[in-house]
C-alpha cells in the first residue's frame, strides 16, 4: 500500500528525473569542496589528520544542510506555484488530493537527496583522514586516498552522465576529471598564495 502510494506520487511529481539531477550536482558540489578542503589543507602544510576530518567533516554538514533547506524550499515554492496554476485552471481547490500529496512527497524526497548525496560523496572522500586520525594509515597516505577516491568518484559520476545522455561514458567521466583538476589547481594557487 505504502510502496504503492509512493510510486504514484513519484510518477505524478517526476520526482525520479529531479532526484537524479539534484543527487548528480550536489554529489559533484561535494566532492570539488572537499577536494579544495584537502588539496588547501595540504599546501597550507595542515597535515594534522584531526584538523583535516574536522574540516572536511564540517564543511560536509554545512554542505548536506544547505542541500537540503534550499531544495526544500524551492521545491516546495515551485510546486505550490504549479499546484495553485493548476487550480485557477480547475477552478477547484485540490488540497488533500493526489496532487497535492505528490506536491509534497516531492518537496521532501528531492531535499532529502539533495542533502545527503553531498554528505555520502564527501564522507567516502575524507574515510582516509579518519583511518589517520586513529594511526591506521600515514597522514601523507590519507592524502594521496583521498585524492585518489576523488578522482575515482568525479570520474564515475561522469561516466553515469554519460549513461543518462545516451553518448560516450568516457567523455563525460573526463570532462568531470579535467574540473577536478582546474578544481584542484586553484585550490592549490589560492591555498598557496595565503600560506
């Protein structure tokens, strides 16, 4: 019954073409902060595992909240909007109905994608820097892990562009990683520049 509820309201709401937009840009948002996070805290010579997680750790909650309130938000705003269009259209009210059901299961569901698709991309990015912090791997390894889950999760993030688009994986995958570097290069410039 629930399941069933849920598939008519992600039907309804397109909620699985949205979801999969919001997840893929904020996955990417992720992963291009923290990758300036770690390449920053490198060049500054900040190589205290500790300050590193906790960096990195908050700059993914702050990334997952705001994820979420702002697609929250504007989901909630776009959808009232269509829903009162549609009932100038009807000339009846639909609140309580299907719609408006769908309206918010939307609303919720794409903030909740929104809000963790950076936090599970940037936590599988900073893993190396916990392993560190409790002396299972050398800060210097942490480094080159986590760069290295970077590149791996950019690079197949694009290849599923890829999928979606219908053209080549590869290209999308590289076109991604080639961000990542100009991503990386800045950081590395900036961070640099106020060392």
């Amino acid at each position: 019954m629930v399941y069933s509820k849920i598939r008519s309201y992600a039907k309804l709401s397109s909620f699985l073409n949205i979801a999969r937009r919001y997840f893929i840009l904020n996955g990417f948002d992720g992963l291009y902060t923290m990758l300036g996070i770690v390449v920053g805290s490198y060049v500054a010579g900040q190589h205290d595992p500790g300050i590193v997680l906790g960096t990195g750790l908050a700059g993914i909650v702050a990334l997952g909240g705001s994820g979420f309130a702002t697609a929250f938000l504007s989901e909630s705003a776009e959808r009232k909007r269509e829903l009162k269009k549609i009932e100038k259209s009807m000339l009846i009210s639909l609140k309580g109905t299907m719609h408006d059901e769908a309206r918010k299961f939307a609303s919720v569901s794409t903030a909740l994608v929104n809000g963790f698709s950076p936090i599970i991309a940037s936590t599988v990015m900073v893993f190396p820097f916990l392993l560190s912090y409790f002396g299972m791997i050398s800060v210097q390894s942490a480094f080159s892990s986590s760069i290295a889950i970077a590149v791996a999760e950019i690079f197949l993030l694009g290849c599923y562009l890829g999928v979606i688009s219908g053209e080549s994986r590869t290209s999308y995958g590289v076109k991604m990683l080639l961000i990542a570097v100009a991503t990386a290069g800045l950081s590395f410039i900036i961070a640099g520049v106020f060392k």
